[in-house]
C-alpha cells in the first residue's frame, strides 16, 4: 500500500509538471512544428516512465507487456498525430469559424476520442490475454489517468469556439 501511494504521488507531481509546462495545444496556433514534436517526444518519456513505476512488473511480466505496449503507443501516437492536426485546423479556421466547418470538426474530434477507446479495448484485450485481467486492468486505469491530465492540459489551452460576428 505504501508503494501505491509513492507511485501516486509520483504520478500527481509529474502530471502537475505537465499541467505547467508549454502545451502542445498552444504551438499549433504559433506553428512550430519542432517545439511540438519535443513535447511529445518529453511527455512521453515520462509516460514510459510512470506506466513502468505503475505497473510494478517483475522482470518476466515486463518482458511480456513493453512489447504489446510498444504497439499500442505506434497505434496511439498516430490517434495523437490526427488529434494534432484536428487542433491546427480549428487553429487555422478559429477566426472564420462557419456552422459547416464546427460541425465537421465536431465529428472529427468525437471520431478520434471513439478510435481512441477501441484501441485501448483492442489493448486491454491482449494484455489481459498474454499476462492477466488484473495486468490489463491496471493499464487501462493507468492509461486513462495520463490521458485524462494531457487531455485537461491542451482543453486549458485550446479556446473556446466560437462563430465570429
């Protein structure tokens, strides 16, 4: 119990360092695709890190599970990438914002958090296959906490539509 709660604090004050820090969501708008890709490339590294510190594996499950996770972040990161551009052209369209193009981009975003939650299905799946129910759970629980903070830290940053007069 009393790892749970180092691990938990961990958690909270990487995730509190992410909620400071520059956000991805804010460099669309300025344009530098470098200073994005460092983002993500820092962010994660530290989600390697705290799914590892999390998950708590011996040296047999961690041979089990970074290769399945492996797959799992290339199909994610793709999701990312989309989710990525979705912002640059609500970014690109903020200023001339039509009923038709909100409405597609609306579609657009609630397809990805939709592709996003097959893909963790399709993952907990496996993982509850190849190691344990307990494993996949335990990943999923992880998974969605960081997704929930990176998903709070660019919604912070990503203003509000709104249909210019």
């Amino acid at each position: 119990m009393q790892k749970r709660c180092k691990v938990s604090i961990f958690c909270a004050a990487v995730m509190a360092a992410f909620i400071v820090a520059p956000a991805v969501a804010q460099e669309p708008v300025n344009g530098s695709e470098q200073m994005i890709e460092l983002v993500r490339t820092d962010i994660q590294k530290q989600r390697i890190a705290i799914i590892g510190e999390a998950m708590q594996f011996t040296a047999d499950e961690a041979a089990a599970f970074w290769p399945i996770y492996e797959a799992y972040e290339a199909e994610r990161s793709e999701i990312g990438d989309q989710r990525v551009a979705l912002i640059r052209e609500y970014a690109d369209h903020f200023q001339t914002m039509t009923d038709e193009k909100a409405g597609e981009l609306g579609a657009r975003a609630l397809e990805l958090e939709e592709a996003r939650t097959v893909l963790k299905k399709k993952y907990f799946e496996k993982i509850q296959a190849e190691m344990s129910p307990v494993t996949a759970a335990r990943f999923l629980q992880v998974e969605n906490q960081l997704t929930m903070v990176l998903d709070l830290q660019i919604a912070s940053q990503v203003p509000l539509i709104s249909k210019p007069e």
